[in-house]
C-alpha cells in the first residue's frame, strides 16, 4: 500500500492569490473590522511561511488558513460577541461551507445587498450606521427618535430579516 499523495506548498504568491479575498472575506463575516481584517489575513499569511500544514492541496489550505484566520481572529476578541460560535471549530467551518467557501463569499456578499437594500428604511439606516458606520446605539437613538432599548430591539429584528432573506436568496438560486 502507498503512502496517500500530500499536495506540495505553493509559493506564498500563489497562496496569496488565490485564498486572501477568502480570508478577509472570512474574518469580515467573523466581526473583524476592515482594518483588523487585513492585519489578520496578512499573519495568516505569516503563518502559512513560517509553518505550512503537510496537506497543501486548495481545500485543504483554504480550510487551514481559515482556521488560523480564527485563531488569530479569537486572540484578538476574547469576549466572544460576534454571533457565531467561535469556540467551534467545526461549526464556523459547516457555516462557511454552507454559505460562501464555493466562491469566497461573492454569492453571500451580493445576496447581502439585495437583501440589505430590500429592509424597509429605518432598519436598513440603523444596520448601516450602526455596522458600516460604527455608531453606538445611544448615538442612533437620538438620531432615530427612538430609545437605546428599541435600537437594540432593531437591529436584531433587522439582523433576524437580513438572515432570513440571505438564506432564502442563497437556496433559490443556483
């Protein structure tokens, strides 16, 4: 019996090429701002040099550096706020198999801004504000006439529309 075939190490370039959209794409959808999103993917990248895995082959590198993305990624927030179970391994990878590892994230990315821009106004501008935006929601409060309790009751039936939409969206198309 044969030992199984390792695919060897591309060369950084190559790696870079084809998997950085993928992992920033990847930290994004984790909650990392956009900043901190390439600070992570570029230690990612760090990584794979100093240490590459024995197993190179696309999926098996693309699986890699989006665990080390997490690993960097849960470094950095301990608190562990974001919405998805970073204390999972196997859980964010089933998500993202599910939702974006086919094309780094481009079908879930434009099923977000179809489904962003079909929100009714005032959710949509307190999604942007408060994510794109970065406003706290006491600031939004006095913007929207609202209290703080009913931004925080907002967004999360903005987030819960958005989910719906985007899951609905990526299973009716192709």
């Amino acid at each position: 019996m044969s030992a199984p075939t390792i695919a060897p190490t591309p060369s950084l370039d190559e790696a870079i090429a084809r998997h950085q959209r993928g992992v920033w794409r990847f930290l994004r959808w984790l909650g990392a701002d956009p900043a901190l999103a390439d600070d992570l993917t570029q230690d990612a990248f760090v990584q794979l040099l100093q240490h590459p895995p024995l197993d190179c082959s696309d999926p098996a590198l693309a699986s890699w550096l989006r665990t080390t993305a997490t690993n960097l990624f849960r470094s950095q927030h301990r608190r562990g706020r974001f919405g998805v179970p970073l204390d999972d391994p196997d859980a964010l990878a089933t998500l993202w198999r599910r939702n974006a590892s086919d094309d780094d994230g481009e079908r879930y990315l434009a099923a977000l801004a179809h489904c962003l821009q079909s929100l009714p106004p005032t959710p949509r501008s307190a999604i942007e504000l408060h994510y794109r935006h970065r406003q706290r929601h006491e600031d939004l409060a006095a913007k929207l006439g609202i209290t703080s309790a009913g931004v925080k009751s907002l967004l999360r039936r903005a987030r819960e529309l958005l989910e719906r939409c985007i899951t609905n969206r990526l299973r009716s198309e192709p």
